[in-house]
C-alpha cells in the first residue's frame, strides 16, 4: 500500500527526471550523437551555430537560453509541486 504524499514525491523526481533527459539529449546532440540535421534539436543547433559565433552570436544564444530555461522552469515546477502536495510539511 503506497504512504500517503507519495504522489508529491513522483512528481518530483517526474519533473527533475525529465529537465535531466533533455541536458542528456541536447549534450549526445551537441556532440553528433542524437538526432540527425533534418531534424532540429536544441544541442544540435548549438553545436551548427558554435562556427558562426562570433558573426552571429544568436545562433548559440538563443538555443542555451531555450535550454537553460525549460531545465530551470521543470525544476521549479517540480519543486513547486512537492511543496503544494506534500501533506507533511508545515505551511
């Protein structure tokens, strides 16, 4: 039988999981070993515009912001969630 709160502590490893699966997936991109250039992805797109930075800087920029934000967005998100559903904690 699961404890009660458990379903805080799920959505917060879910939230915390996900933001490491998309480092994982942008770093094998950005390396040449996620997906293909038809394709985009965020690591892709760094590791395409890294020749070009200092012509036009945006091209790396903007794809670390993106990535940047939605890991630090899922971890508050899950660390929002926990404190919400958590049963335990003192408000």
């Amino acid at each position: 039988m699961p404890r009660r709160g458990s379903s805080s502590s799920v959505l917060g490893v879910a939230s915390i999981g996900m933001a490491g699966a998309i480092l994982a997936k942008s770093g094998l991109s950005f390396l040449g070993l996620g997906i293909q250039p038809p394709e985009p992805s965020w690591g892709a797109m760094l590791a395409e515009g890294r020749d070009f930075l200092l012509v036009a800087p945006h091209l790396t920029i903007y794809p670390g912001i993106a990535i940047a934000l939605t890991v630090m967005g899922l971890n508050i998100l899950g660390d929002g969630l926990r404190d919400l559903l958590d049963p335990t904690q003192k408000r």
